[in-house]
C-alpha cells in the first residue's frame, strides 16, 4: 500500500509539473493506475530509456533487463527538481530580459534629455553673443558721437530713442543693484551703553538688551535717551553699505531700525524719518514707522530683522533675516548725508539681540 501512495503522489505531482511546463521528454504516467497492465504488479520503478513506470517483472524483462531502472521515487525527486530548475531558469530569462529593455529605454531617455541640454545651452550662448554684439555696437557708437563736436551733434535735431533692454538683462541689472545685495557688507555692531535709556539692561558683551524693572541710576549724559527706551550702536556709518541682524523674539513690544547722529535724546522723541529716525515696528501692529506709520502686511511677523543701511543712496531697507524676504524699504534720499548709527527701542517684555 505503500508503494501505491507513493506512485499516486508521483502521478499527481507529474500532472501538476506538466500543466507548468513541458518537460523535453514527457513521462507517460498513468492516470488512475497503480499497478502494471501486463503483470498486474506495483509499478515500483521507473525506466528512464523508456520514460515509463514499470513493475518488478517488467524489469527482468527481456524488454528492460538492458535499461536503466531507478525506484520510483527516486524518478519523482528528479523529476520535479529538472522541472524547478527549468522554471527558475524561465523566469530569470525573462527578468533578464525585462531589465534589458528598461536599460535600453532609459538610456533613450537620457541620451534625449542630454541633447535637450544642449540644444538649451547653445541656444543661450547664442542670445548672449547676439546682446553682446548688439551692446558692443551701440557702445561704439556712442564712442564715435562722444568724439564729434556739439554743435555737429545737434544739428541733426533728434535724440536716440532709449534703447529696448532685454528682459534678463534688465532683471540681472536690476538685483546686481537690490538692496539684499547689502548683505555683501555684513558688521559687527555692539551697542553704546552710554546712549541707553535707564530702564534697559546691557549684556556684557554689548550685543543684548532687555527690559528692566526699575530704572537705574546712571551718570547723567547728554547722548543718553532719557523718556523712550532707546539705545544706538557704538559704531555709526557715514559712507558705504552696511547690514546687521536683530533677533526680536517673539514677546514684548520693540522697534528696530537706524538713527542719524543728531537725533534728539531728551524728552518725547516721535519716531518717524522727520526727527530722524526709520525703522520698523512691533506694538500690536507691524508697521513701518513713516509719517504717517505704514502697516506691514504679514502674517507673522519674523523672528529676527535684518537691516540694510546704503549710504550712498541714502536708502535703508529691512528683510526677514530667515527666508531673505523683503519687509520695507525707505526710498534713496530718504537718510541724509551725515553719520547714521543702528537704534533699537525695547518696549516691556522684550529682549532684543544683535545676531552674528
């Protein structure tokens, strides 16, 4: 009985495997049948020149006494492993071969882009030649006016027409002049305790100050602040671009900006450009302190300022120190020509420190 499960499973497991794949030399098992037709003995062994399933007689047998007989279990294990092995080796051809063509896809797709690049980059050194020329050309010409005599000049009585300047090129022109292009010039500004109002607490290092509970008993000094909580940098700027960064926080009240020399330091002092101050504001409200204030359209208000100072314009302009977007700007002309010092107002609640 055992041998007739045993063939039964081989049967079974042979139809299973061929419904997967065909082996080379297909084994004729025997549906429903556990024992030779001829001897009506167990098919115990397995012929491998005739591919078949044989029973003991049939092996001493003048038809099989010459083949290779191996059990027929034996012929099973075999059996299914070629048949494993077959599969294994199918499927891998065709990974293979799916990897093969995504190689040969991608690679069409990047040999495209490549060229795409290219083409983009010659077209680009080509507008850029062209402006050039067309620059250099008018260059020249005006060269060649310059040289010819006034009267010569207008005699013709018309005057060029401005020249149409390409869009990129304005725009590189426009931020090669910006007012973030200030953060070229960055300094080191600590502030001047002589010029702080009583009420405000200097760190040792002169780079922060905070809000104190009572006021102290200083020296009196003309260039001390003595109504508004007020203090300036000890170093002022007369001539070049300059900028510096205030981390404000997040509580009090506070007002950041830059101050001229001549500000007045007693009694009430409005803070507006007429008295000689422009910054911006935080007291409830973002604003920027013109004449009258402007309200400064964010949502949040940042966490450190930075202040761009060009003396040479006379413009000062203010950013969010931590994602570079501009708050206000104080149109050129707008501080006049003499020594401009940084000036901080610390209202209650608040700390105000000079950023590296």
């Amino acid at each position: 009985m055992a041998h007739h499960e045993a063939v039964r499973r081989v049967e079974g497991a042979g139809a299973r495997l061929l419904g997967e794949a065909q082996p080379s030399l297909p084994v004729p098992l025997y549906r429903g049948e556990s024992v030779c037709d001829e001897h009506q003995e167990p098919l115990k062994l397995f012929c491998e020149e005739d591919q078949t399933p044989i029973c003991v007689v049939c092996d001493r047998s003048r038809t099989h006494r010459a083949h290779t007989v191996v059990p027929i279990e034996e012929a099973a294990q075999e059996y299914k492993t070629q048949n494993k092995r077959q599969k294994v080796v199918s499927e891998f051809q065709q990974l293979r071969q799916f990897l093969e063509e995504e190689e040969r896809l991608l690679l069409a797709q990047l040999e495209k882009l490549e060229k795409e690049i290219v083409k983009i980059q010659n077209d680009n050194v080509t507008k850029m030649s062209e402006e050039i020329s067309r620059l250099s050309d008018l260059i020249s010409e005006l060269e060649e006016k310059c040289q010819k005599p006034a009267s010569e000049f207008l005699q013709k009585g018309k005057f060029l027409q401005p020249v149409e300047i390409s869009p990129e090129l304005e725009k590189r022109l426009r931020l090669s002049s910006a007012p973030n292009a200030l953060t070229l010039f960055p300094v080191n500004v600590t502030l001047d305790p002589d010029t702080a109002h009583p009420r405000l607490i200097l760190s040792e290092d002169r780079k922060s100050v905070r809000w104190g509970d009572t006021c102290q008993l200083l020296t009196t000094n003309p260039e001390r602040f003595d109504s508004w909580a007020c203090v300036l940098g000890s170093e002022g700027f007369i001539s070049g671009r300059h900028c510096w960064k205030v981390e404000v926080g997040d509580r009090g009240f506070w007002a950041v900006g830059v101050a001229r020399e001549s500000v007045r330091r007693e009694g009430e002092v409005s803070f507006n450009p007429e008295v000689g101050i422009w910054a911006v504001q935080w007291l409830g409200l973002f604003q920027a302190l013109t004449s009258p204030a402007t309200a400064l359209p964010f949502s949040q208000v940042p966490r450190r300022i930075q202040i761009c100072l060009d003396c040479e314009w006379g413009q000062v302009t203010f950013f969010d120190a931590d994602n570079k977007v501009p708050i206000f700007t104080f149109p050129p002309a707008s501080v006049p020509g003499e020594r401009i010092y940084p000036w901080l107002w610390v209202g209650a609640g608040s700390q105000l420190r000079l950023c590296p």
